[in-house]
C-alpha cells in the first residue's frame, strides 16, 4: 500500500533522513519511534506526501503523489499532524466537518455534516459540538481534530492515516479508544495506519511493525514485538537497560 525506497531528505545542507527504506501494507498499524530530533515527523511528511524527498521514491498504492490530483489524494491519505492552531471561532462541529472540505467545499451540505456528526461520536466529542474550539482543553481538541480525519476518509476504503503524536493530550481511557478506532479500520476498512509514538509500551501492544529511527537512519525495523525490546532500546535512547519500561 505504501512504500518509500532509499529515501533521504536535506535541508540547508543538513540531512534530516538518510536512506530510509519501508513498506507497509494495508491491515497494519505501524510505528515510527525514536527519541527527539531522530526525523520521524520529516519521514511522515515525506510519507503522506507534504514533503518531496531531496532522493528516493515513495509509492502509494504503487503510484507516486504526483500522478495523484489533490481530490484523489484526499481520497486516499488523511493527516492528523502533531500540532494544529485554528484561530477563529469555529465550534468543534465546523471543524469537524472541515475534513469534508476537499469533496464539497467547506463542508455545509447535510451529508457532510452528519459524517462529522458520526466522526465525532466515535472519538466522544459529540457533546461539545456547540463549543468553540479553542475553549477545549488539549486531549479534547486532539479528538475533535481525530474526528476531522476520520470525516475525510469515511465513505472511502484502502486508505492510509497519518498520526502524529495522537495521544500526547489524551487520558488513558481516549488513548485505548484511539487505538480501537485504527484497529477497526485497518480490519474492516482495509486502511494502513502510520503513527509516531514516545509511549513505547502502548507502540508494543498496539502496533503491528515498527521502524526505529536514530538521527535520521533505519537503527531497527519489524514486528513491533520484537524490535521493541530492552537491549534495542537502551541502546537507541542511549539509557540503562534497567531503565527501559516496556
């Protein structure tokens, strides 16, 4: 479903990525890890398409972006990226709905926002439709911004979603809930989910294949399982072995 081969990424003469090759295939959830500054936003960036790599290819559903027009490719990939700032009073159901936008303007037909509607009780915000955005707290915007992407691919199947971060503001209960959201579209809907993860005992339980980056390289890659695990660890985040929690 995706695949990026020898993928480098260079700006203002600093490599960010360095030959990173993957593929990941659709009913799987991946995680990207690796500690602060490892390139792991720039890779999803180069993944779903916001970023050209300075080298290499990235294939989605064996075609590269460029042969995708922007409404296709909104068929196709939905991005929840780490951090989203929405500076004018929109109630959480406007933004919501938002993610229709591509298909239908900016998402006032009624079909639309009955998608939102459904989006958001699935991420448990529907009690909030009438708030502003900005007056939710982090975990509440997350989801409303989840929400948002679930809206965009909704009538679609063989998709990819992009998360970043998606559970840095959300409480135990909301992580689980995220990740039973992905588990249903990557088994019933044929989707690839790709996240970037710190928790990296949620990223063995609740992903299928991983890839370990370290300043910008493959340092491991595989069944989630297996890559995550004491000695790899430690040696990635440079820590105790006795210090690694999974």
């Amino acid at each position: 479903m995706l695949k990026a081969d020898n993928l480098n990424f260079s700006i203002h003469g600093k490599t960010i990525l360095d030959r990173v090759s993957l593929e990941i295939k659709s009913g799987e959830i991946f995680a990207i890890l690796g500690p602060n500054g490892a390139g792991k936003s720039t890779l999803m960036k180069c993944l779903s398409g916001y970023e050209k790599p300075t080298k290499g290819d990235v294939f989605l559903m064996g075609k590269t972006f460029a042969s995708y027009s922007l409404t296709d490719l909104a068929s196709k990939r939905a991005v929840l990226t780490q951090s989203v700032s929405i500076n004018f009073p929109f109630t959480t159901l406007e933004v919501a709905a938002m993610g229709r936008g591509q298909f239908s303007g900016f998402g006032q037909k009624e079909r639309d926002v009955e998608i939102a509607r459904e989006a958001m009780r699935l991420t448990e915000v529907s009690h909030l439709e009438k708030r502003l955005i900005s007056t939710l707290s982090g975990g509440e915007q997350q989801r409303v911004h989840m929400a948002r992407i679930l809206a965009q691919l909704w009538d679609q199947q063989d998709c990819v979603l992009f998360l970043d971060e998606p559970t840095s503001a959300l409480d135990l209960k909301h992580q689980f809930m995220l990740f039973d959201i992905c588990r249903t579209l990557v088994s019933q809907k044929n989707y690839a989910v790709v996240v970037i993860l710190h928790d990296l005992q949620l990223a063995k339980r609740m992903t299928d294949k991983a890839l370990l980056l370290d300043t910008g390289r493959t340092f491991a890659a595989g069944p989630s399982d297996d890559v995550i695990n004491v000695d790899t660890i430690s040696a990635l985040y440079d820590i105790n072995r006795s210090q690694v929690m999974l």
